[in-house]
DNA sequence: AATTCCGGAGAACAGTTGTTAACTGGATGA
DNA sequence: TCATCCAGTTAACAACTGTTCTCCGGAATT
C-alpha cells in the first residue's frame, strides 16, 4: 500500500495534510462557502500561493476533506451491519459506533454534516456519493439477513436509506451533546436507539 | 392583526422585505456564513448603510428568515397530522404537503435545509427551536391518537423526532429532485412514503 | 405651520480577498 | 557532478469587505 516517498513528496503531503487539518479546525466556527485561502494558509503558516501547489479552490480541499472523512469509513460500518446475533445487540453496537466515531473525530462529523447541504455544490455531490455508497452496502448486508426474504430490491435500498440518514442525525446529535453533560450524551443515545429499534420493528412486520 | 401602518412604517418593511427576499435568493448558491451585507444591499439596489436601519449583522437577518421560512407552518403541519381517516391516508397527504411546499417555497426550504447545521450558530439555534416546536406539536397530535394508548411520553417525542426529521428529509430529496423529470420526483415521492409507512408500521406493533 | 423624527445616501476608513508573475533553493535523476 | 525539477516565497494587483460619521428630505407629531 504504501510507497517509500522520496524527502521531496513526504513534505509535500505534510503540507498538504497540514492544509487540511487547519481547514477543517476553522470550519467548526463557519461553512466551507466562506472559508477563504488565505485564512487556511495563514493558519498553517506558508504563503498563500503555496494552496495553489495542492489545491485548485476551496472546494476542492473540500472534497478531499470528504474523502479523508467518509473514505475510511466504508469497512466500519459493513462490520457493525454484519453480525449475526440479536438485532437488539446490533443497534447497540450500531450506536456506540457513532458515538465512539463522533468524540474521535467530532471536526469530520461536523465537516459532513454541515456541508451535506452546504453551499458548494462538488462538495455536496461527493458527499452524496459517499453516502450512496453506504446505503449500498449496507442492503448488501441486508439482503443476505434471513429477515430479508421476499423483500424487493427497491425496498430494500429504502430501508438502507433510512437507517443511513438515522446514523447521519444520531451524529449529528451526539455532536451537539458532546460538551452537555453525560447524563445528557446518554439520553441521546438511549434516543437514537429506540428509534433504531422502532424503525427494526417496522421493519419485521413490513411484509404483513 | 394588521395594524394601518403610516406610509414611513410600511416603506420600511418594504425594503426590509426586499432585503430579506434578495438574500434568500443569493443563499441558493452559497452558505449565511459567506453572505456579505454588502451583497444584499447591492441586489437591492440600496445604499450598504441602509442595512442596518433593519439587522444588526447577516446572521440576525439569518434568525428573521428562519421565522418566515418555518413560523407559518405550524398550523399546516397540525392539520395534516390530525386527520382521524385511515394511515395511509395521512402519510400521502403528508407527503403531498411536503411536495407543494418544496415547490411553492424551494428557496426557503434550501434555507432551513442547508442552515440546520450551518456555520451561523443563531440561525441554528432558531431552526433547532422551530423544529422542537414542530415535535411537540406532532406528539399532541399523536397523543389523541387511540394508537398512543400506554405509549410513554417520552417515547412519543421520540417518534415525533422521527417524523420530524423524516419530513425534512423527504423535503430535501424533493428540492434535489425540483428540476429532475416528473417521473423522478414521483419516485421521491414513493421512496418517501413507504419510508413513512415502515416507521408507521413500527409504531403500531411498539408495545408487542 | 413649525419641529422632531428617522430611513436612507454618501464618502471615507483600514483590512481583507483571490490570482498573477517571477523568483529561490534544496531534492532529484542522468 | 551537473542540469532539471518543483514546493514554497515574495511582491504586487484590483476588487471587495464591515463599519463609522455626517448629512438629507420627507413623514410624523405637536
């Protein structure tokens, strides 16, 4: 996977990543719209014609920081989907994912929750894609649950569809909650998982 | 309700409107957090000072289009969830509403879609209020429901939350799909009932 | 009819922005 | 070792930003 880089290309992709760390730090106070060059190479400390050596625009930073986001996330979420057992044990598992994922790495959550609707359109369309690609996935999963005998394949991506945007705002919330109290963080997490649990049950008795 | 203004009271709210107008219009394209008062102004066609005989900063006009966006709609959503006829039933309507909505007020719904979680903390914090008082009010609506015998009240915020979200949700695909074909949009309009109608489902059998 | 009020205009301010061009100096490959 | 490459620098550009202060003219009040 990965390559020996020559000196020359290791700063350069340390630049770069610098780049984006100190981006996606100022876009917790502000959308990626307004977020200007010079503000992200001021904070990083080169000049700011060296954006231009990794960077076409803002947005194109923006991509690639839905990339560094969402790109990773892909075989998490196939092995929380997966597993067997209870479907109870599922959604807990499901839940404390997001919830580990949300204090690990709250910036990318907010970055992707934000800008899912945002003002810059490459930026919305990657991320929808990313988005698609998980609700994918995760009818791959579906189908191969016994639960999923005589479901259609639309129905299925419908249901996919719902349990991804249900993660996107359980995120969403914990990311509101994580300066609250603990007791507060909880309920959020007692909340999301009724809804999930609510949103199996349909699910069980779809077909009825 | 209407007062008979004097012809200084309602040359100010005329320009106050036609501010508020010209940005909801600029706020297609870009984010609050990238939108300059002096943009506004210039779309207008007045003077940049003028701006403020009427908002402290654009994130205060931010707050005021929240209130134009959503105050309106609480009466709609109280009757449409109301409603004593069949589940099914509701679920269309509510969905039909949605969709002329989306159509009849594309620019607002982008507005409230892409500030939920934008980079305007006020704004935020006023769309957040607003929807809260959308649950409450879908979960009285529920409460006189025969179905809503033994349900918590907690557990049904937490389902109102649900139908909540889902709405937005199902805006936004709508707005996505505004200039898509006829046969797209019909097809969020499917996607989104059904996904309606499994939540419905899960609520019927909660309490097995 | 005389006075106050006030929404909007005008000019000016110091700072900021994205983008260009030409450059430097150390790593790279022959 | 020497020529090439290229990430980052410096300087300059016109255009733009939010905000202040002063002023104007017509509506509102007395």
């Amino acid at each position: 996977m990965s390559h020996i880089l020559g000196v020359r290309q290791a700063q350069k992709q340390k630049t770069r990543q610098a780049l984006m760390d100190a981006a996606l730090a100022l876009l917790e106070e502000q959308s990626l719209s307004s977020l200007g060059l010079r503000e992200v190479t001021r904070a990083v400390g080169v000049a700011p014609t060296a954006f231009y050596r990794h960077f076409r625009s803002t947005a194109d930073l923006g991509v690639a920081l839905v990339e560094e986001a969402l790109g990773s996330l892909h075989p998490m979420i196939r092995a929380t989907v997966t597993s067997a057992d209870s479907s109870g044990e599922r959604i807990e598992r499901a839940v404390d994912l997001i919830a580990g994922h949300v204090n690990a790495y709250p910036a990318h959550v907010r970055f992707i929750a934000r800008e899912r609707h945002g003002g810059v359109q490459p930026v919305r369309e990657a991320i929808r894609d990313q988005l698609g690609r998980f609700a994918d996935e995760v009818k791959a999963e579906l189908a191969e649950d016994a639960e999923a005998e005589g479901w259609s394949d639309d129905d299925l991506l419908m249901l996919s569809h719902l349990y991804v945007d249900q993660m996107l705002i359980t995120a969403s919330l914990f990311l509101e909650a994580l300066e609250a109290s603990p007791e507060d963080r909880e309920r959020v997490g007692l909340l999301a998982t009724r809804q999930m649990r609510l949103i199996s049950i349909g699910r069980r008795h779809w077909l009825d």
